[in-house]
C-alpha cells in the first residue's frame, strides 16, 4: 500500500550534524539542511520552540527554504507547559502564535507537550483540568493544536471529550511507558481533532545509555512499527488527516525510523 496523501511523515527536528553522511549530503551546511529535508519528506515537527521562541526572520526563513505544500509542526514553548503550567502565560502565547502565523499555509499542527505530572505537582487530573478548560475554550480556531499528556491513569474517555469538545488532537505516543495504539483504540475513540498526529518518542534514558550518536538505527522496533502502521492505516483510511514523526531517541536514528515505517507500511495490506 502506498503513503497516501493524507499521511505525513517526518522527524522532530532536521538539525542534527549526526545525519551528515547517512542522511544530508557531506558537507552540507546547517543553513541548508531544512531545504535538503523537504527534498525527501513533507512534514517536520519543530523542536526548537520548545525551549524558545525563535525570531521572525528565522521563521521567514523556513518558509522561503521550503516548498508549496511542506508542513511545519511545532511544539509550543516549555514555558507555557511546563513552567507556568497554562497560568499567566498569555503574553508569551500571543507571541508565539504571531510569530508562527508568518509561515502561513506552511504552518500545521501546534503541540501542547506536558510532562509527567507527579502528586506534588497535581494530586489528581481534576485539578490540572480545572487549568486546562478554560485555556482550551480560549484557543484562537484559525490555528490547529495537538495534546500530549505523559499521566497514562489521566486517558481516559471524558478527558478525550473535553479535547473533542474544542477539536484539539489527542497526541498519539509510542513511548517506553505509555499504553500501546492498539491498547487505546480497542477501549477508546482516539480521534479528537479533524487530523491524527502521532509521535515515535521512545526510551530516551534507555537508548542513551547504548548510543551518544545518532546516525544508524541501533533498536528492532519493526514489531511495534507494524502495530502502529495497522492502527494508523485505519484512521488514513476513513480519511483523516495524519502527522506522525519520529524522534532520534525512538530507535537510534530518525530518518531511518521513517524510512522503515514507509516499508512497513507499503508492505502491509
């Protein structure tokens, strides 16, 4: 089965100087890399603006590095979701969306990334919904949002409603200690957006302790892959818009996870 049109794959971030070799032609400079990875992928999921937001030239930037048709996903800045957890953050917000508007019909999916919560942080989900209601009721509808929470107890079927409620995605996670795709879908309606996006996270901790490079595949995740391209292809297939990408901590190597997912997937039935 071909990638259809409605699924888009591709990595977290593009900048790693690892893939210069395996991935970007040898001495290819940093300034080029992005217009080198839209040669081969359609959609990439911005890492950087998790730790800040960049400037507007830089934005420009990637607009004009980048073809008709290439999507920027892109993770809100930490300081909104993890260190003022939602309150007093409407500045740095209003900021940011602003400043991501500039790549116009190039600009995709915003992903709200939370951290594991622990009790001292909130003692139960209620609490941190009582946060998150009104910033959801408050989101601008010009702009698409994503949702990753990393408290497995906290998915549950009202917590995916109050997602649906304003049409924000539920972020899909392969993760060391989050519950499998199939897991999830034989107990709950995971489609809480007009699009899918999924993310290949991995065990950071684990995969660091065997690798500090990251230019090969060095984990066998074809297993998990196949279970996540069969789930996948069902939402693809009732035509729903989907992101999925990869991250290096994922098996060892981004661009390689991609590339075999795509083979897993033109395999499969």
């Amino acid at each position: 089965m071909p990638i259809p049109e409605n699924l888009y794959l591709g990595t977290s971030s593009w900048s790693s100087q690892d893939w210069v070799g395996p991935f970007y032609p040898a001495n290819l400079k940093p300034g080029q890399f992005i217009e080198a990875y839209a040669r081969r992928f359609r959609a990439v999921e911005i890492d950087s603006t998790y730790y800040s937001i960049p400037a507007r030239s830089v934005v420009l930037g990637w607009k004009e590095k980048t073809p008709p048709g290439f999507i920027f996903a892109a993770k809100i800045p930490s300081v909104i979701t993890h260190q003022k957890v939602l309150k007093d953050c409407q500045s740095e917000f209003t900021l940011f969306l602003s400043t991501m508007a500039l790549l116009g019909d190039r600009l995709g999916p915003l992903l709200l990334q939370f951290p594991y919560f622990n009790r001292n942080a909130f003692a139960s989900r209620e609490p941190f919904e009582k946060l998150l209601r009104p910033f959801l009721k408050a989101l601008p509808k010009e702009f698409q949002f994503a949702l990753e929470i990393r408290n497995k107890n906290w998915i549950s079927w009202d917590f995916l409603e109050l997602l649906r409620e304003h049409s924000v995605a539920f972020a899909l996670v392969a993760q060391a200690w989050m519950p499998r795709i199939d897991t999830l879908a034989k107990a709950l309606d995971l489609i809480t957006g007009d699009f899918c996006y999924a993310r290949f996270i991995g065990d950071r901790k684990g995969i660091e302790a065997k690798t500090q490079k990251w230019d090969k595949l060095i984990e066998d995740k074809s297993a998990e892959m196949t279970v996540w391209s069969n789930e996948l292809k069902k939402i693809v297939n009732k035509g729903v818009k989907t992101y999925a990408f990869f991250n290096n901590h994922y098996a060892g190597f981004a661009p390689g996870s991609v590339k075999q997912f795509e083979d897993l997937w033109e395999k499969g039935m």
